[in-house]
C-alpha cells in the first residue's frame, strides 16, 4: 500500500510540476499541443510510462488538448505515484509542444 500525502507534501510536489493544479483528491494538468499527432503521440508515451509504473491516469482528448488526472485510486487520494507520473507527463509534453 502507498502512503497517502499530506497536504504539505502535495503542495510541495506542485510547486515542482509547473501547469500542475490540486483538484480535491487528484492533480490536474491541461496542455494544448501543436496539432493531433502530437498530443496523441504524448499519449503514446505516456501510456508507456503508466504501463511501466502500473499506475494510469485519466486522460481527456479533445484535438489538440490534454487533460490529464492523476490519483491513487486504490488509495483514496494522492500518493508519491501521482507526482513521480505527473513529471513523466510533463516531460512528454515538453518534448512534443
């Protein structure tokens, strides 16, 4: 079982994850991309990279906006999980914007 964050633990993690928003038990972030392919290609790696942590967001597709949702389910809330993927999350999006 993951250990659930504190409030303080949260708010740190954020002010590392820039475009990273608190939304109750989640983290939220919405990123525009230059067109579809690229945001489909961020959910491409993203997609790998949750795969390989066993840990899945929620992810909204509308063209070429992302919105992703991070929370430890099976938790009941936010865990070290969500941050250490909102950071892949970013990184994939830098690399295609």
């Amino acid at each position: 079982m993951a250990e659930l964050l504190s409030d303080d633990a949260v708010s740190q993690a954020l002010a590392d994850l820039p475009g990273w928003d608190r939304d109750g038990d989640s983290i939220v972030r919405t990123a525009e991309l230059p067109g579809f392919p690229a945001a489909i290609s961020v959910v491409d790696e993203v997609a790998a990279a949750a795969e390989a942590a066993n840990h899945h967001p929620d992810i909204d597709i509308r063209y070429n906006t992302l919105t992703f949702r991070l929370s430890t389910h099976s938790e009941g809330g936010l865990t070290a999980k969500d941050p250490d993927l909102a950071g892949r999350i970013s990184a994939a999006i830098d690399r295609h914007s």
